[in-house]
C-alpha cells in the first residue's frame, strides 16, 4: 500500500513538474507585442531601402528577453520589437523603421522615416 501511494505521489509531481515546463516553454515562444491598426501601415527596412526617404527620429523599445531565467526564442524577442517600433512611428509621424542597433537583453533601437510623400 505504501509502495502504491509513493508511486502516485512520484507521479503526480512529474505531471506537475511537467505541465509547469510546458507552461514555461509556452510563454517564452508566444508573442505578447500585439501589432496597432497605424501600426500595421509601417514597414520595416534596411538601411539601403530609404534613400529617399525622411528621417522622423528615433525610438527605443523592450521586451522580455527571459522569463523565469529561460531565454526566450531570438526571433520572437526581434518580431515583438519591430512590433513595438511600427507601433511607437506613426507618433513621430513616419511610416517605416530601420534598426539602428542589434538587440541586447531585449531592448532596441530603431530609426523612424516617412518614405511615402516623405516632404509632410
């Protein structure tokens, strides 16, 4: 009987132990930076694309790089911070980003143009 009951317990807390990791690995593969209707209008280039284009300003934006002490997928953090930089342009009255720096710890930089009709 001790046997059985220590089985359950032993089994019982490898499902828990199992559905807090998943829980976890979840979290860090979601993408919590959603895109804003203005937002959706502003591309993302390279610097080589805007030569015609009219430099607005610059802004810098975060995310969480780990949760729980568990990186989070590269790619995801970069899409959630190009995300937040479409979001934050059309405040600086442009409609394109250029990343003006690699990302560290989950925080970027990027430069604000206004390519379309760029003289307003």
């Amino acid at each position: 009987m001790l046997l059985i009951l220590s089985m359950e317990k032993f089994i019982m807390k490898k499902q828990l132990s199992f559905s807090l990791l998943s829980s976890i690995l979840f979290t860090t593969a979601c993408t919590w930076a959603p895109l804003s209707g203005l937002g959706e209008k502003v591309r993302v280039l390279e610097p080589y694309e805007i030569n015609s284009c009219t430099k607005k300003g610059k802004t810098t934006v975060s995310v969480k790089a780990e949760i729980a002490g568990i990186k989070r997928n590269k790619k995801t953090v970069e899409k959630e911070l190009q995300r937040l930089a479409r979001n934050a342009a059309p405040d600086l009255n442009g409609d394109t980003v250029v990343a003006a720096s690699p990302v560290k710890n989950g925080i970027q930089t990027f430069f604000v143009y206004k390519c379309v009709d760029p003289q307003n």
